[in-house]
C-alpha cells in the first residue's frame, strides 16, 4: 500500500475545494432556512424547528481495493438498514414524552413526523460514508448540496401553503428519501465482481461491522450530539422564544464548527493510510499542517460573522440579533480553541481503537452536559453559552492527553516530534 505524503497533494486540495464549495451552499440554505422561518413563523416556531432538528441530529470506512469494498459496503448497509429501522421506530414511539419533557407539543408532533427519516438518514449515511473512503469527493460533495436544498425545498412548500410549523418536522424524512435513489445510484452496493462473493466473505464483513461499530457506537451517537447538547439541555429549562433566539447564535456557532469538519471529512482517508501504515512522523507533520489550515480557515469565517452579524438586526423580529450576539461571541471563544483539533478528532478511530474514541468523546460529553446542567438554572442562556465555549476548550486537551497515552504521540498532536512510541491498540 502506498503511503501519502504529509505534502497537500493536489487531490487533497480539489477535494477541500469542492466541499468547501458544497459547505458553502449548506451554509447558505441553512440561514436562509432560519431567517424564513424566524420571519414567516416566528422566533418560537424557530426555536421549535431548532429542538427537532437536535433530536432528530441526536438520534441519527474503508476498502483500499474495489472488490473488499463493495463486500464492505453491502454488509454496512444491510446493518444500517436494520439499525436504522430500530432508532427511527424508537424516536417515533418516543416523540410524545419528549414533547411532554420539552413542555413543547409541536416538538413532539415534529419530531414524530421526522423520525421516519433516520432509517434512510442511516443507510445515506453509509452510502456517503463509501464515497468518502474512495475518496469521490465530488460526488460526496454533490450529494451534500442535494440533502440540504431538498430541505430548504420542503420547507418552503409549507410555509406557502401556510401549513403549522411543527409539520416542518417532515423536511427531514423528506430530503433522505429524495436522496436515497441518487447514493444507491453512485454507489450501487448490489453490485459483485466477477469472482462473486462467497456467503462466508459477506458474514465475516457483517461480523467485523458489528464489532467494530458496537465499540464505536457510543462516538457515533454522541458525536452528532456534542455542538447540541446545549439545546437538548434547553428544552428542559428555558421556553421555545428563549431557544429560538439561542439557536439563531447556535447555527451560526454550528456553521463555523463545519469550516473544520468539513476539512476532518476531506483528509479522513488520507489519515487512515497514514495511521495504518504506522507513520508517526509523516502523521505528526501532516496533522500540523491542518491543524494550521484549519485554524486560519476558521478564524477567517469567524471573523466575517462577528463584523456581519449584527447589521442584521433591522431584518429579523425584535431583540432576536442583539439577544444572540453576546451568545454566539461567547460560544465562538471556545470554538477557536477547538477549531485546530476538529480535523484530527477522530483519529482514535482511524487507528482502529473505537472504544477508546468513544471514551474519549463520552467523557467531552460528560464535561458539556455537566456543565450545561449547573449553568443553565442559575444563567439561562447565557449560561449554555459560556458551558458549551468551557467544553469546546476542555476537550483540545482530553483529546492531546489519549493521543499522547494511546498512539505514543509525544506531546499530542501539537507537539509530537521525531520520538514516538508504537501505536498500543
């Protein structure tokens, strides 16, 4: 196998370029997404639209050749059928009570209308997954455009048909269905090489899924959760106008957290080779030389919100802009400590030790909720605000500490050098 250089090859940029591109157009549906909702519904139907969105978010690698891969890939998708099948009828069912804990009915009549959704949300998921380790980023980038204007799409259809604004819950089940057919088409998992493929290669590869993904599981869930645990945890303890005008800060906060996400998602193939292959050194230098990327990136991005955001002001309801600005400057301070490490956060995972990725983000996790849990009561919003920036910052050094402990990266990931441990799985 052929190992990648630490050099940005020109792939790696073309790839960064296109979903970049793509993040820019999810960017753009997303606030025009929440500014016609804020100004056709109103901030409690925003904040309504926000806390289905986080639950629905909530409840929601790797072949180096072609014929493993499609083996891999109609076994991942066969299981996420079956997983997804489950969480979809789970939230379903659940979607009263969490309307009850939310003291928020139109949540719950949301939040059943979208769970239908994250059985194809599973299986897209996976489709996009094998487009990423093939490192198709264009398709992949393609179809992230797809999934977002097929929302905005929906979305629009109700608010001009004038319809309530919990049905806006449907715009999720929606889109995944209206993407499905175009994965399926691109990737075609159904598809065999000519040397076929024996029962017993399809069992091993469901097997191998199963182990690898019951011990990744928990970061697979808590993950999708880390940027909304403070809405989650909002529900509970402030009204919908109160999480309407947080969540209009927090989709500003969640799309500066995809500047370096969406980096994470370009080099994630790259870094599996390079962690496989057990070069430290080369790994050490290239994850430098992201982290540098990614930081400039964001403070850029973030730099352009904070001068544009409050001209905004004359175009939304009253106190909706000068009640979240202070709320998105002070979550943007955490941010930017993380921002470096976004790309690289997974990296337990790459090195095939999903159980400790999943300690690692279970106890982010952990840190966020408590947190939240003694801020909110005593400072509302302000309160998550302040809780989620503390838990962005906290989590650069759990982080730095396993990747010192677990990959013998000296230093962590800001200051690995020459002298490196092997990697202790």
């Amino acid at each position: 196998m052929t190992v990648p250089s630490s050099k940005l090859d020109s792939k790696l940029l073309g790839d960064t370029a296109w979903n970049y591109g793509a993040f820019a157009v999810m960017a753009a549906t997303g606030v025009i997404l929440n500014f016609f909702i804020a100004i056709r519904f109103g901030i409690e139907t925003l904040g309504v639209f926000n806390q289905i969105y986080a639950v629905y978010i909530v409840a929601a690698e790797h072949a180096d050749d072609q014929a493993s891969g499609r083996a891999i890939g109609r076994a991942a998708v066969l299981l996420a059928f079956a997983i997804g099948l489950g969480v979809a009828l789970a939230v379903y069912l659940a979607s009263g009570w969490i309307g009850h804990i939310a003291d928020s009915p139109p949540v719950g009549l949301g939040i059943e209308l979208a769970a239908p959704g994250l059985l194809f949300f599973s299986v897209n998921k996976v489709l996009m997954g094998i487009l990423n380790g093939d490192r198709r980023m264009k398709a992949f980038a393609l179809a992230q455009i797809g999934r977002v204007l097929a929302i905005l799409a929906f979305a629009l259809i109700i608010a001009f048909e004038s319809w309530p604004g919990y049905l806006l819950g449907v715009v999720f089940t929606a889109a995944e269905v209206v993407l499905l057919p175009v994965l399926l088409a691109l990737v075609k998992p159904w598809r065999r090489d000519a040397g076929g493929e024996t029962a017993g290669a399809a069992g091993i590869w469901r097997r191998k899924h199963l182990d690898f993904g019951i011990k990744a599981l928990p970061n697979g869930f808590l993950a999708e959760s880390y940027v909304r645990v403070d809405v989650l945890m909002l529900m509970v303890f402030v009204g919908d106008a109160a999480v309407g005008v947080y969540s209009f800060a927090a989709m500003f906060v969640e799309g500066l957290y995809q500047v370096p996400v969406v980096l994470r998602t370009v080099i994630n193939p790259v870094l599996v080779r390079l962690v496989d292959a057990g070069e430290k050194i080369e790994l050490a230098r290239f994850g430098r030389k992201i982290m540098a990327m990614s930081l400039g990136m964001f403070a850029a991005a973030a730099g352009l919100v904070m001068v544009i955001f409050p001209y905004l002001e004359p175009f939304f309801p009253d106190g909706l802009v000068s009640g979240a600005y202070p709320i998105l400057v002070t979550i943007c301070m955490g941010l930017a400590v993380y921002a470096a490490f976004v790309p690289l956060d997974f990296i337990l995972m790459q090195a095939g030790l999903p159980g400790w990725q999943s300690g690692l983000m279970t106890l982010n996790i952990c840190l966020n909720a408590a947190l939240n849990l003694a801020l909110i009561p005593i400072y509302g919003i302000s309160g998550a605000a302040m809780a989620t920036a503390t838990a962005f910052a906290l989590s650069t050094v759990t982080l730095n500490i396993l990747v010192w402990r677990r990959l013998g990266l000296k230093g962590g990931l800001l200051f690995a050098g020459t002298r490196v441990a092997p990697f202790d799985a």
